[in-house]
C-alpha cells in the first residue's frame, strides 16, 4: 500500500497535478467569494425596495388630536400656511 501511494505522489509530482488542485482551490474559493458578495447585494436590494406601511393614516390621527401636514410629515394644529393636509 506505501509503494502505491509512493508512485502516485511520484506521478503526481511529476505531471503537476499538485500545483492544478492548488490552483483549482484557488478558483473555488474565489467563486465561492463571488457568490457571496452576490447574495448580499442581492438582500441588500430587497430589502432596500420594501415598503414600509403608511402608519400615519387619518383614522389613526383623529384621536390624537392632530392632522397631518403632508408637507413636513408631522402632526400639527392644521394653521401652516404653506402646509396641505388632505391626500392628493
């Protein structure tokens, strides 16, 4: 059994089979990196395109006794001059 696998690392060696496989773990782990920065780009972008539910709906207003300036975002008493408050 020692023979044998003296004359395979023997051939081995001597048509550089040792300097492919180093080479091919090298390309696996260059794609393996690749691969992965790939799916996280890929969450990132979904992520970023969720929408997030509109909370600030008047039926949830009323009772807190603002109304919603659509311009700033934030309830107020309703008197900005430049402010709108209904929904295009």
């Amino acid at each position: 059994m020692e023979l044998l696998f003296s004359k395979f690392t023997t051939a081995a060696r001597r048509h550089g089979l040792l300097k492919r496989f180093a080479q091919l773990g090298r390309v696996g782990m260059a794609a393996v990196g690749v691969l992965g920065s790939l799916v996280a780009s890929l969450v990132e972008l979904l992520a970023a395109s969720a929408e997030a539910s509109d909370t600030n709906e008047e039926s949830e207003i009323v009772p807190s006794g603002g109304i919603l300036n659509y311009r700033t975002g934030k309830l107020d008493d309703g008197t900005d001059p430049i402010g709108w408050y209904e929904k295009d």
